[in-house]
C-alpha cells in the first residue's frame, strides 16, 4: 500500500517536469535489522521485521519497519535491544527509530521508507533521521521460562535484485534470551 502511494508520487513528479523519458539508472542498497537480549531467570525475546524494495518505470522504493523487544524477570533482570537502517543511492530517505525502556524489559522500533526517483538526479540524499528514547518507571511480567523467537518477511520485486536476511534465536535455560535479524536488499 505504502509502495503503491509512493509509486503514484513519483509518477507525478515525472508529469509536472514534463517526461519521464530522461530516467537515471536506478540503484539502492537497503540495511535494515536489530537485536534483543534479555538475562535472567525467566526471559522473553522477539525480533520482528518486514522490508519491500521494488522497481517501477517512475524509481525505487522501499518501505520497511522492525520491532525489537526484550523483558526479563528473576536474577539480574537485564534487558536491552537496538536498530538500524542504512540507505545508499536513494534520492529521499526516512528512517524513525524509538526506544522504550522500562525497570526489566526494552522495546526499540524502527520504520523506514526510501525513494530514489528514475527521473530526478539530485546528486545528494535528503535524510530526515529523527531518533527518540523514553524511560518508563513500569515492570512487565514474564512467563516461566526463556523464550527467543524470529519473524521477518522480505521481498523485492524488480530485475537485477538481490536479498539477504539473517536471523538468529537462541535460549539458555534459567539465563538468557536473544534474538536478531539483518536484512540487506538491494537493486541494480
């Protein structure tokens, strides 16, 4: 849906400079991914991601967003998650990343949205990169146990693409939760 709206302004930035036919080549490379850990006796952590990176007569798009959280209860009770993005070739880019902290758990999100225009060769990129943190005096409960899980879905739709994505998941009994994922698209 994002895509199909991004797509459609690019289509009319091309009619308002009056062709499309003076396309530039396009190419851009996509890192997005982050981690969350948690230590102590009974421990919970997800990495949950999603990225899109396509290919039209009118430019390149990509759209992504991916939460990392972590809580554990018991023992040290320690917690902590991250996350990036990384863009090369694009004309505009938007990447907003916020984490929440409580007193035993971590909660970072990180959103997403490129364009590089086919018809526009701005020689430089314009990045809007806002970044927040919040601490918050809340406890969250965690089930008995460990637990680390993974959800990622990744495509790009063009020629010449490629995608890579890896994951990681592990638990330890009665100490640590982890959980990663890192994709990397790319066109061109």
């Amino acid at each position: 849906m994002v895509v199909d709206y991004l797509e459609h302004l690019a289509e009319t930035v091309a009619g308002a400079l009056g062709s499309a036919s003076e396309q530039s080549p396009s190419a851009m490379d996509v890192e997005i991914g982050g981690t969350a850990e948690a230590g102590g006796e009974h421990t919970r952590a997800s990495a949950d991601l999603t990225a899109e990176l396509s290919d039209t007569d009118y430019g390149s798009f990509a759209v992504g967003s991916g939460t990392f959280f972590a809580a554990a209860e018991g023992g040290a009770e320690t917690a902590a998650t991250n996350a990036y993005c990384d863009v090369e070739g694009a004309d505009f880019v938007f990447t907003r990343t916020t984490t929440t902290t409580g007193e035993n758990w971590s909660e970072t999100r990180t959103q997403l949205i490129a364009v590089d225009f086919a018809c526009i060769d701005t020689g430089s990129t314009l990045m809007i990169t806002p970044e927040s943190s919040y601490l918050l005096d809340s406890y969250q409960q965690v089930e008995s146990g460990n637990v680390a899980t993974v959800n990622f879905d990744v495509a790009v739709s063009a020629t010449h693409t490629d995608a890579d994505v890896s994951t990681g998941a592990i638990a330890i009994e009665d100490t640590y939760s982890g959980s990663s994922i890192d994709a990397s698209l790319a066109i061109g």
